[in-house]
C-alpha cells in the first residue's frame, strides 16, 4: 500500500518543484496550492504566509546540510594546515547527502539557493543565520583561516561569486556535459562536475588582491 502524502508534504513538494523551476517571485501560491491540489486555507494554516513557505522548502535541505558540514568543518580545523582547497572539499559529502531529500537533491538545492539570492529573497540571509549561524561563522573563520590576506570585504566578493559559479555549474550541468560530450569527446557524470568546479573555485578564493 503506498504511503499516504500529508496535506502539509504535499504543499511542501508542490512548492519545491515550482520554485526550483520558476524562482520565489514568479511562483504564486494559486500555482502551489493547484499543483498540491489543496485550498489556500490548507497553506495559511500549515504555514502562514509565503515566506514561511519558502523557509520551509529551504529548511528540508539546510537541516541535511548543515550538521553534516559542521562535522567536516569541524574535523579540518583539527589539522595543521588549512587552505581553501580543503575547505570547498568539506561541501562535497554535505551535498552528497541531500539525496537523502530528493535524488537530485543537490541540484535542486543549489537552484533554489541561486534563486533566493537572484529573488533578493532576505528573509532566507535572516532564516539561516538564526538557526545556523554557528556554522556559518565556522565556515568563515575557516575560510579565513586559509587565507588572513583578505579583508573582510574581499571575502565577501569572492564568497558571492564562488556561489554564483556553483550555482550556474549545477543548474547548467546537463547542458555543459552534452557540450563536453559533443566537442571533447568527454563523457562526464553530474556527480563529477563538482570535481571539476572546486579546484576553479579555490583558485579564485586564493587569488592574489591588487
């Protein structure tokens, strides 16, 4: 017998599809509650409001991510040496792991999270930093741990661009692959353009200031 979906998942994955195809703001709750198939009285009372919603939607995957980052974070701080490579590598079981919310957990993830900064979505900043700010502030003090030449605004540049590269690689990743495959005769996995990203990304982290 197939497991009974709950009104609240059944908003919940609606709402996740959506967004992780159209963005926050071109998403309405008409269009969320048509494809859940519930009434919009079922999200007030689940939710509240919109940006409850979209929280919510986002909660499923940072509740994954986050612990499981702290750990790796946590067991790099442990070594001698630190650099920013290693640190990018600390994002690469992390992500593994959101297949556990969905198979291409890590994909739908990294497009939402594109769409939240693209959507100028601030409740998320607020949201995340509320209910996982220890990690964040372990993640930076790592990251500038691995390189004390920045300044904090030089890191803050670099970090938003870092995202901005990640997010395109994984949203554009089966139209890349198809390019690789057609004019370099490169057969590459989804899960392998993150090998591919990371040393590029650690590169630009690294790279001297003028």
């Amino acid at each position: 017998m197939a497991k009974r979906v709950s009104t609240k998942d059944k908003i919940l994955n609606a709402a996740e599809a959506l967004f992780a195809e159209h963005g926050f703001e071109q998403t309405s709750l008409r269009q969320i509650t048509a494809d859940a198939e519930v009434n919009l009285a079922s999200v007030n009372y689940h939710f509240g409001s919109k940006k409850a919603l979209i929280q919510a939607v986002m909660a499923r995957y940072l509740e994954v991510l986050m612990p499981a980052l702290d750990r790796e974070l946590a067991e790099l701080a442990q070594r001698s040496q630190v650099t920013t490579r290693a640190v990018f590598d600390c994002f690469r079981e992390p992500l593994n792991e959101l297949r556990q919310v969905r198979k291409h957990g890590p994909t739908i993830f990294l497009s939402l999270l594109g769409y939240a900064y693209a959507d100028i979505q601030g409740h998320l900043r607020r949201y995340t930093m509320d209910h996982f700010g220890d990690v964040m502030q372990r993640l930076l003090a790592t990251l500038h741990l691995a390189n004390p030449q920045l300044s904090p605004v030089d890191m803050f540049w670099r970090l938003h661009f870092v995202l901005g590269a990640t997010v395109f690689a994984q949203v554009s990743g089966p139209a890349l692959r198809e390019i690789a495959a057609a004019d370099f005769g490169e057969a590459i996995a989804a899960d392998q353009v993150i090998d591919r990203l990371i040393p590029f990304l650690a590169g630009g982290v690294d790279a001297p200031t003028e």
